[in-house]
C-alpha cells in the first residue's frame, strides 16, 4: 500500500506565519485592460500551485549594498517582528517561517517565491528541502538586487509557496532531441496551429473582423487541438486543500 500523500507544518513558535492556498488573482493583472492575462491559462494555473506563507507585519527594507548583516535597514509600521531579519548578510533579506515541515515518504518540498508576483529590487531564491526526514527548519530568502532601494511587504503579502515534489522524479525522464518532420502526425497537427494563428492574428488587424469579435483564441483554454478533438484531463483550475489543525 502507498503512503498517503500529505503534508503536515508543525509549529515551532507562538506565532507562524499564516498558510493558505495559492490564489489565482493578481493585482497587476487586474489592472490590466480586461484583464487579458488571465486568458493564458499556463500562467493562470501557476498561479494556484502549492501553498502560501505570508507576511505577518507589514514593512519596508532597504540594502547599502555592503556585505554585513547591518546593511539591510528594515523599517517596520508597528511592532518589529522577530521573523523578519537580515541573517545571512549580502543583501539577503530572510523570513523564518516558524514550522518544521513534514512530508510523505520520498517527497521534498520545493519552497520558492509566489509565482508571478514580481517586485521591483529583490527577488524570491528557492530552495528544495528533504522534509520526509530532516528535523529542522529552514528559512525563506530574497536577495535584493539593487542597493540603496526601497522595497516593501505587506501584511499577509505571499512571501513563498510550497510544494511537495517526489524525490528522483525528475532523473527518471530520458531526454531527447528531434527534428519535428519525423513525426508526421504531430508535424501536421503543428503545422494546422502555426497557420491557424497566423491568419487569426491578421484578421485581428481588420476593423470588424470575426477575429475582433472573438478577441482571442480558446482552444488551449478549452483543451483542444484545431480538428476540435477535446483532452479528456484537461485543467483549467486547480483546487488545493486548505491546511486544517489536526488536533
């Protein structure tokens, strides 16, 4: 019998942060014009993977540039937060989380930023953690990449995302290289998008055109090819589990 698939986050202070479901919303894309962003459906679905952590006091930080851990100066708006520090110095800002996490057998987790939530001045680095075994805790770093720069954090702004990933998944896959001319089918198929597009994206330059109408093409979005064959598991949304108290 197979391990059931879960995993747990056990609190190792008063006050960790906060856990939730990735969202699929975000708000520069809902101030874009209608919203067209949301239309790509690879982006739309990485934007509901895994679980979020999020900030618990809201803040802004700022980096000197130099190599020690005072050269970040972090201005919280309340009460500071023991949480949120500069521990590793070079312009490394790092959120403990406050869980130790714990996963099925042979699983990692693969800790990284929120995905498509760019900031201007610092990025998210990721990390994959060994959590079906290790005792520890581990901690969520961005490293600022420009100097003298504020950046700021909300409070209950994702600061990472989690995701459980199977240990040697990724090893098992044979990778290969090929002209697509050798698979005929799959050369056609191809060959009926690319064409399709094309003259779809022409149209759209045509006042009036049926290509206007429709605004933009669905038939990734509804998982079919251009014969109008459908994928039977084809997704459009992905529904986490909340994290719930055991006990």
């Amino acid at each position: 019998m197979k391990d059931k698939l879960q995993i747990i986050a056990y609190e190792v202070v008063e006050q960790p942060m906060e856990l939730r479901t990735a969202k699929r919303a975000r708000d520069w894309i809902e101030e874009l014009p209608d919203r067209f962003a949301y239309r790509c459906l690879p982006l739309a679905l990485a934007n509901q993977v895994g679980w979020e952590i999020l900030n618990p006091a809201p803040f802004s930080a700022r980096w000197n540039g130099k190599d020690s851990l005072d050269a970040i100066r972090i201005k919280f708006d309340g009460d500071s937060n023991p949480l949120i520090g500069s521990h590793f110095g070079s312009g490394v800002l790092t959120f403990s989380l406050g869980y130790l996490f714990r996963t099925t057998k042979s699983h990692n987790l693969w800790v990284k930023g929120p995905a498509n939530r760019p900031k201007d001045g610092i990025a998210p680095l990721e990390g994959i953690i060994e959590t079906d075994w290790a005792p520890f805790t581990f901690t969520m770093n961005w490293q600022f990449t420009r100097k003298r720069h504020k950046v700021r954090f909300e409070k209950d702004e994702p600061i990472a995302t989690a995701m459980p990933y199977p240990r040697h998944y990724i090893r098992k896959f044979e990778a290969f290289r090929q002209n697509i001319n050798e698979d005929p089918k799959l050369y056609q198929q191809y060959v009926d998008w690319r064409n399709d597009r094309i003259a779809f994206n022409e149209d759209l330059k045509k006042e009036g055109s049926e290509a206007q109408k429709q605004g933009w093409q669905r038939t990734y979005m509804k998982g079919q090819d251009q014969a109008g064959n459908t994928f039977k598991g084809h997704e459009t949304k992905i529904q986490m589990k909340e994290f719930k108290r055991q006990r």
